[in-house]
C-alpha cells in the first residue's frame, strides 16, 4: 500500500481547494489497489519550508500537486525542497499549468504530469507504480514523463460521472472557509489568454448538484462560489 498526500497550496487561508478532494475521491473510486491518501493544504503566503515539513510529516512515497496561476512561481523551490527531504518520493503534478507545460515541469523536478482530468489518470498511475508496472504508463491517457527522453502519452480521458469530493474529511478541513462546486466543466468559446479555451463543455447531473448545494449549506460555510467557467 502505497502513502500518498495531495498538496494543494491555496492563494489565501480562506480559499479551499476542490481539485485534492476530487483526486482523492478518485482514488477511492477507480484505484485497484489500495492507497493511504492524505491531504495537506497550504497557502503561498506560507513558506516553503514550512510547506515542504508539513507534507514531508506524513512521510509520503507519493506527492501530488495541483498547479495554478498564482502558485506556479512557488513550486520550482518547493520541489527542490521536498525532493531534498524525501529523495526516494515520486512527485506528480497536474493541473492547468502543469497540462499545458508538461516538459517545463519534469525538467523542474516533477516525475510525471497528468495533463487533464485526473480522477481516473491519477488513481491509474498510484496502482502502476504500486506494481512497478512499466508497460501500464504508456497506458495511462494524458501521463507524461521521461523514458529516455521526454515521453507524452496522447490524449486523456474525462470522467463519466461526477465523483462527489464532499466527504466528511473534507467538511473537517473546510472549517467555514469559503466552499466551492462545479456543476460544469470546459469551455465552448476559444479565447487565445485562457487555457480552457475551447475545452469539451459537459454538464453534470442537476440532481447531484441539488444534493451538493444542500450539503454544502449545512456545513458551516458562510460563502460557495461556483468554479464553472461560463456560469
């Protein structure tokens, strides 16, 4: 069984992040073999090495990291840091800065990238590397790494459902910040400054969102903000 932490580093305390609790439902959900998943998150005001002791504290032999536009310019020191204090640990990254600069962040210190949606791509790769399964990381859509030089596989899936983050992990961790759902997910327009641009649009089911913003009422949130890109 292999120890993993999903490390999101938020732009504020009050943010939450979503994309952690997604990855880490996915595992629950998709994953063959049985992982320990923690999440730890953090904020860019915080420093590095404070970030990289916290997360170096579960003692993990796999780190992912979601990247983004505000905490892009942190993460080239803190992967020096992490590797640095867990030399033997695997780091994956995904995310939209990551998707869209593969190669820029496995030459940074990243081992792998999952370009796109991971529920499915990440849980995938936990299990290939729990089986030091080679020939199953050409297999896995949107995984980019070195094999020799620099290998991407084509393509990533999207999710078929709508994995539901909201577990009661998650609740202990929101403690009234602010809380945050998607009902949607790409873009039908093309925008040339916008990396979803031109992204499948899917929708999910209206139902299961009812349920979500009910839950998510009741949680002690004093504000839910939407994260769809053309609400």
């Amino acid at each position: 069984m292999s120890k993993v932490v999903l490390l999101s580093i938020n732009a504020k305390y009050v943010h939450s992040s979503l994309a952690v609790w997604f990855l880490s439902a996915g595992v629950k959900e998709y994953s063959r073999l049985r992982h320990d998943v923690e999440v730890v998150e953090a904020t860019i005001k915080q420093d590095n090495a404070d970030i990289a002791e916290r997360a170096a504290d579960h003692m993990p032999d796999i780190i992912g990291i979601s990247t983004y536009i505000w905490n892009a310019g942190k993460l080239p020191g803190l992967l020096k840091l992490l590797r640095q204090k867990l030399p033997d640990a695997v780091f994956a990254l995904g995310g939209p800065e990551a998707s869209h600069n593969a190669g820029y962040w496995i030459e940074t210190g990243a081992d792998y990238v999952l370009r796109g949606e991971g529920e499915q791509s990440f849980p995938a790769l936990l299990d290939a590397l729990e089986e030091n399964d080679a020939a199953a990381l050409k297999t896995i859509p949107g995984l980019c790494y070195k094999n020799g030089g620099f290998h991407s596989n084509p393509g990533f899936k999207t999710s078929a459902n709508l994995i539901d983050p909201y577990g009661s992990a998650y609740f202990d961790a929101l403690d009234g910040r602010i809380a945050y759902i998607e009902t949607s997910r790409g873009c039908p327009f093309k925008c040339a400054y916008c990396l979803s641009g031109g992204s499948k649009l899917k929708f999910f089911p209206l139902d299961k969102i009812k349920e979500q913003v009910f839950r998510l009422s009741q949680s002690g949130a004093k504000t839910i903000k939407f994260v769809d890109r053309t609400f």
